[in-house]
C-alpha cells in the first residue's frame, strides 16, 4: 500500500492537485528512512488540522463579496506552525496543505524550530482597492485567529502578500487580543519589529545554496550564464545577487511575459521598467521570448522563482542547464524529476533551496520576542552559515546514499519530524 492509496475525502482523488506531490514525493522517500521511524510515516500524510473560512467584505461600491480562506497546520511535533499566506485566484485546499507539508520538512531541514504551517485566499488580489485589500486581511486574521499566536502559528508573506500585509495581520491580532503582538507574524516592515535582511532573505538563500552547488560541480559564478523565471520578492533578489556575483542573466520570465539578453540583462533597469510599465516585455536591451525559447535558453543555471507545476514532463527535456535552483515551491512535477535525474541535472530541492525566508523569519520571531534587534551583518552571516551546513548536509547524504538531493533532504527533513513524533510518544 503506498501513500496515495489513503485520499482523505475532502479532496477530489480525481483532481488531487499539488498535494499528490507531496503524496508522491513521500512515497519515494520512505524507503530510505531510518527503519526505526519509517512505520511513523503515514502521520506525514494527513495534515493535523485544516481550517477553511469564508471572508465577507464589503467592497467600495457597498457590495458584499465573499472569499474562501484556509490555514493548515500540517505538522507541528518540532514547534508552532511557521508558513506564509498567499493570495490568489487559483489557491485550493489541496494546494494548502501541500504547502504546509513542504513547510514541516523545509523546517526541519534547517533545523528550525517551527513546524509547518500555511494558508492562503482564493482572490484576485488586482481586482481589489488598497482599503479593500486592508478589509480582506484584517477578516481573514480575524477568521484564523483561532489557530494564530507566537507559540501556536507565525504566518509570513507569500506570493501577493506582503510587509504591508503583515503589518494588517500584526494589528488585527493585536486588536482582538488588547496587547501589541510583534512575534504573531514575520516579514512584517522593519518599523514594526520586522527584521533588516528579511526582504532579500529567500534570494540569499538561493543564490548561497546555488554557489555551493556550483562549486561542488566545478562551475564557477562568475562565469555563469543563469535563467530566471518569477521576477517577484524570491526571483528578483536572486537574479540580482547572480547578477552582481558577476553572473549573467540571460533570461528572465514572469507572468507578463519572457525577456532575454545572451550578453547579460541589467537586473537592476529591468525591474525598474517593470515598475513603471507593469511588464518586463520592452525592457531596454532586452528581446522577448516565447515561453519555450524561456526553458531551452543557452544557461548553465535555471532558477524558478515563480509557481508550482512550472517543470514538466512537457518540458523538463528542454532545459539546457546543468543545475537548478528551486526558489518557488513546488515547481517540478515528480514526472519531471525523474527526467531531470535521467539527464544528469542537478536539482537544489524547494524545501532546501528557498528555505532562506523562514530562517531569517525564525530570527525576526527570535528578535521579537526578545525584544532585542541584531545587524544585517549578524543576520546575513547566520543565514548563510545555516544555508552552507544543510547544503552540506543534504549534499553528502544524496551522495552517500546515491539518492537525489530531493530525497537526500527530504530524509534527513521526515527524520528529524518522525524522531520528535517518536520521542513525545503518542497522546493519549
Ligand atoms: P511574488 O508574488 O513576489 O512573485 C511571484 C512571481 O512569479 C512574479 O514575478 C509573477 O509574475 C511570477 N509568476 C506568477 N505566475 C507565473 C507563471 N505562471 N509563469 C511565470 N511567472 C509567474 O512571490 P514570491 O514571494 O517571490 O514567491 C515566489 C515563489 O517562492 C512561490 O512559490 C513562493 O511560495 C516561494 N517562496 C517565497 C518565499 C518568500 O519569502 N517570499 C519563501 C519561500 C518560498
């Protein structure tokens, strides 16, 4: 029996969406746990709770307008749940949890001590105002609250969230609760608690681990030519550390379109012409590119910044490149990892590669509740010494036990949860 044979009846098995992933990936991984912990398994498959709310507002027209919200608490055997809030049209239960689930093992891969956690709103958050915006947040806090607090549940942004969303978050809870909260969420702005380095954090870390990789593979940065797909908060600050490592980017695609430059883009003017404009599409010195011509770029280094399902069996075979960092979540289907592992593609894992985010709010939780604020040096130094060891760490597994990296870190990830399940025995 493996582990897609138990689909809880809350999700359509016909449609199981990205925690099939999830589902898959701990079906591969399973074989190779410590025997001693490997019957503790299945607990990975099922998330602890899930909470779905609906989140009426009213909109600036004095219309009434509802929207589905979840939070999931996948698992939270190593500490409070930790993981960021997304707003988007296409956010399903399914992919919540899988998320969440991503997050238990991402924690635990940098020795964090959080469990996993996530939630997110099914919305268009273009087609709403600012003040609708706000009145969207501060329900859905409100809605969750049950579940949130600095030792029971630290939300932190994700895709179309952000300082200001967290902000709303912060002041809601602290509202409902009569006492100011700076530890309740992370990635909040640096004048309410949040942390310097924090905005670039899950780029450093990409750009850290793809350094190490790199290494390991005789390729050198600096001569390197890199794609970049998802220009947002993760897929910007990489492609400028990469940029300003002396790499080249080639390539850059978002959901406005594909850009490419063989000479090396200007990171820095390329962001600017999308602020103004909205799209990287006519950036200065740059040509566009369909999507393919985005997936077979002449790059030694691919990273995807942007959503799941992103790599696929359709075009995992076009990727020219001999190492990929996965700053997003999610973005290889299981079909394509085996195509990648069959062309010799070395892939730096999700749950291993963007875990540069959650370390650096794992200090903001730190410094909040200690009320006491380090440098961004301190914090740059900690974070890349915490990237450099579980690189280390998940590198030498996958080669000793001849697995991939995303085994390799999912492994070492499920054994430091299975073995705090194992040691709290099980209540009652
Ligand atoms: P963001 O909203 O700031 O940026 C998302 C980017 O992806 C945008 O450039 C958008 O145009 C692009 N995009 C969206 N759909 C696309 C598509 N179909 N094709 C091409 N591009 C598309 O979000 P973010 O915070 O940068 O998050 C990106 C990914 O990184 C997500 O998977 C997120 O879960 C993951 N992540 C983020 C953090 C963090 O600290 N923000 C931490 C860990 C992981």
């Amino acid at each position: 029996m493996n582990n897609l044979s138990h689909i809880p009846s809350y999700l359509s098995a016909e449609h199981l969406g990205p925690w099939e992933t999830f589902l898959v990936q701990i079906d591969r991984v399973e074989p190779h746990l410590n025997p001693e912990l490997r019957p503790l398994t299945p607990i990975l498959t099922r998330p602890m709770r899930a909470l779905i709310v609906n989140v009426p507002i009213r909109l600036d027209n004095g219309e009434m307008a509802h929207f589905e919200g979840y939070r999931v608490h996948h698992n939270l055997a190593r500490g409070p749940g930790k993981g960021g809030i997304r707003y988007h049209p296409d956010v399903t239960l399914s992919e919540v949890m899988a998320l969440s689930a991503w997050m238990t093992v991402k924690n635990a891969v940098v020795n964090v001590p959080f469990g996993g956690a996530k939630g997110g709103v099914r919305v268009d958050p273009r087609q709403l105002s600012l003040a609708e915006l706000e009145r969207l947040t501060r329900r859905y806090t409100s809605e969750i609250h049950i579940l949130l607090g600095q030792d029971k549940d630290i939300p932190a942004p994700d895709i179309n969230t952000n300082e200001q969303t967290m902000a709303w978050m912060m002041d809601t809870y602290s509202m409902n609760e009569g006492r100011t909260a700076m530890g309740v969420v992370t990635g909040k702005p640096i004048s309410l608690g949040g942390s310097l380095g924090r905005k670039d954090a899950t780029g450093r870390g990409v750009f850290v681990a793809t350094v190490e990789a790199a290494r390991r593979i005789g390729m050198n940065i600096a001569d390197a030519k890199v794609a970049v797909q998802g220009f947002g908060n993760v897929g910007e600050a990489a492609a400028r550390l990469f940029s300003d490592a002396g790499a080249k980017v080639v390539a850059l695609q978002d959901s406005s379109g594909a850009i490419a430059n063989p000479a090396g883009l200007d990171v820095r003017a390329v962001k600017a012409w999308r602020q103004q404009h909205g799209t990287l599409v006519g950036a200065l010195g740059t040509e566009a590119i369909t999507t393919d011509s985005f997936w077979s770029m002449d790059a030694d280094i691919l990273i995807v910044a942007a959503m799941e399902n992103q790599i696929t069996a359709t075009n995992a075979g076009l990727i020219r490149a001999r190492l990929i960092c996965e700053g997003a979540n999610g973005p290889t289907t299981p079909e394509a990892d085996l195509i990648l592992q069959e062309r010799g593609i070395t892939v730096i894992p999700d749950v291993l590669a963007n875990a540069g985010g959650v370390t650096v709010s794992y200090f903001e939780w730190v410094q909040d509740i200690s009320a006491f604020f380090w440098t961004e040096d301190e914090i740059n130094a900690r974070l890349d010494r915490i990237m450099r060891e579980a690189f280390t760490a998940v590198w030498e597994a996958a080669k000793t036990k001849g697995i991939t990296m995303r085994t390799a870190a999912f492994v070492l990830g499920c054994e430091r949860v299975l073995l705090a399940h194992k040691v709290r025995g099980l209540y009652p």
